[in-house]
C-alpha cells in the first residue's frame, strides 16, 4: 500500500478510530490517547461509548492522582478523546482498531462498510482473539491493509500485543502496527493467522482443563485458582481470569478455535461455560459469573 512505511509508526497527527467500546475497546483508546494519538470511539450502543469515555477520564484522573502524569497531561488525554455517532464520522481515520464482538460475519460486515468511508491508506486491525485474519480480509477491496492487533485484558497493564498477518497482509502494514504498538509502549510479536494465534492456543487448555476439573467435581473454582496461583506461579486462575475476559467472549473464542480445528476434541466448548452465557452470568462485567462482584 501507497503512503505506508514499514518502520515507521502511525503519526499522531493521523487520528485512530477504536470501533466497539467494550473492555478491550477502552483499553485500546485509552493507551492510544495516553500516547499522544487523537481517538475516535465508536459503538452501534451509544451508551457503550459514552461510558467508555467517562471510564477512560476516570482512569486519567487517577493516574494524575497518583503523580504517574500531570494534571495537564490528564487533560490534554481526554481531550483526545471523541465519540462518534457513526461511521461516516470516521473519513480522517489513519488506523481502525477493531474490539467488536468475536464473529465472523459481524466483524467482515463491519470492515467492508469501513472501506467505503476511510482513504485507501487507512490500516484496519482486528482485535480478534481467535478468527482467521485471512478470512475476515478476504471481505475486503483490499486485504492487503488488514492486520490482527491483539491486545490483552486489561489493556493499560497487559504489555504484550500480538500483531498477527493473513495470506494477503501487507508486510509494510504489520510493520507500521507493529511499530505503532511500540510507540503506545506496548511489546508486540508478529505472528501468522493460526486459529487461536499463540496465546489464546496456548491458554485453550488452561481453562478447558480447569473446566473438567468442575465437571469432575474433583474442586471447587476457588480451590483451582488458589492451586494454580500459589503453586503454578500464574498471576491468576482459570475461573478468575474467565470472570475478566467474559464468558461471552471466552466462549465465542473456543467455539471459534474448536471449528477452526476441525472440531478437534482438545478445544472442545464446556457445557458449564454455554449455561453460564445462557444465564448472562459473564463474569466481572455482568457481576457474577464463578463468583460474585461488587
Ligand atoms: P465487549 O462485549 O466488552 O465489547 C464489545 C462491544 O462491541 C460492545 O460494546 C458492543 O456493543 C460493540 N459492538 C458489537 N457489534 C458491533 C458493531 N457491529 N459495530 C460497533 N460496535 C459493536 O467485548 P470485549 O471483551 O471488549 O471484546 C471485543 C473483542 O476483543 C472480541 O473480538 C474479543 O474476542 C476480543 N478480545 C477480548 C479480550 C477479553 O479479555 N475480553 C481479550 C483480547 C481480545
């Protein structure tokens, strides 16, 4: 792609549209804005947005509190910051991040109606945990300015950013992501379209074992945690960190990476984990999911 130089990252002066303003939507603007960038938040739920910016200059102000940065420079963050109310708004976009929900079809749907809006020098990154690069670009008049850009949860604190290039992702448009992560103070890793990419491959046994464990009655999820916490060295268990990532989302990737294998019977779905969707019991975020919060 024209305009797009490997090593270099995004400039601040090209402004960032962040579409979908959930957990990791709020996460991403809210480093991008702290780095300098002008950022657009979008949702289809006007209320989500409007949350996220109030949540974001919560966030700010905290940090301002605690002298990690100036009164100013919390000000001149959330200044950075902007809703829009649809997709139109976002012509001057120089990168979309994309944190909407975790399904094919939505998220091809959503990045074709980009394409009609945004300059052809526009990159697109998905945030997805789990679906084909590839698949989600091949939607797309040009596939080439597709990258997957997957952050952690919570985002201001996870460093690692997983930058993740399809059969038709352009090397020079992996690099500027790349590079624009580092410039967000981030530490990202290029890797290749697999489904799951490395961490969420990686963690797929983590919680499909603990799952087991529960179905096997064998322990209860706070004795797991605490057992995989103290002895296993991880910073949190399987349940608790289920309750963070929302077990709408870690469901959907499962199913996602279960497919995408084949129905490989390692990454089977947990019936445990689908009735706790039914319920809309979905972790922290709903207030209860294997515990309960607030
Ligand atoms: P979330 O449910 O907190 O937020 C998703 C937001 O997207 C919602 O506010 C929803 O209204 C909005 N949305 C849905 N469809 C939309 C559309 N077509 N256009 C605009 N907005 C739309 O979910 P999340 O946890 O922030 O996850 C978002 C994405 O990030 C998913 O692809 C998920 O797999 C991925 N991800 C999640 C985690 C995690 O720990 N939760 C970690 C890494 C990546």
């Amino acid at each position: 792609m024209s305009g797009i130089n490997q090593s270099q990252a995004l400039p601040p002066s090209r402004t960032v549209a962040v579409i979908g303003s959930g957990a990791m939507g709020a996460g991403i603007a809210q480093v991008a804005a702290a780095a300098g960038y002008s950022v657009q938040l979008f949702d289809t739920r006007a209320e989500a947005v409007v949350k996220a910016i109030a949540d974001i200059g919560g966030m700010f102000d905290k940090l301002a509190g605690k002298g990690r940065m100036t009164a100013a420079e919390a000000g001149a963050a959330k200044a950075r910051l902007r809703p829009a109310s649809a997709l139109s708004e976002l012509a001057e976009a120089g990168l979309v991040v994309e944190a909407i929900v975790e399904n094919l079809d939505v998220k091809r749907k959503l990045f074709a109606d980009l394409e009609a809006v945004v300059a052809d020098d526009c990159i697109f990154a998905s945030n997805t945990s789990s679906i084909s690069i590839t698949s989600i670009g091949a939607a797309l008049r040009l596939p080439q300015r597709l990258v997957g850009m997957h952050f952690f949860n919570p985002v201001p604190l996870m460093a690692l950013v997983e930058i993740i290039s399809g059969l038709a992702s352009d090397a020079a448009v992996a690099g500027c992501v790349y590079d624009t992560a580092l410039a967000w103070g981030k530490n990202p890793v290029h890797t290749k379209s697999t489904p799951g990419f490395i961490v969420n491959r990686v963690a797929r046994p983590y919680y499909a074992e603990a799952l087991r464990i529960l179905n096997e009655q064998a322990a209860e999820p706070a004795t797991i945690d605490a057992i995989l916490r103290e002895a296993g060295g991880f910073r949190m268990g399987p349940f608790e960190l289920m309750d963070l990532i929302g077990h709408d989302v870690n469901f959907a990737v499962t199913q996602s990476v279960f497919h995408a294998y084949f129905t490989d019977p390692r990454f089977t779905p947990s019936l445990i984990q689908q009735e706790l969707v039914n319920a809309g019991f979905l972790g922290r975020k709903s207030g209860r999911g294997f515990y309960r919060y607030g």
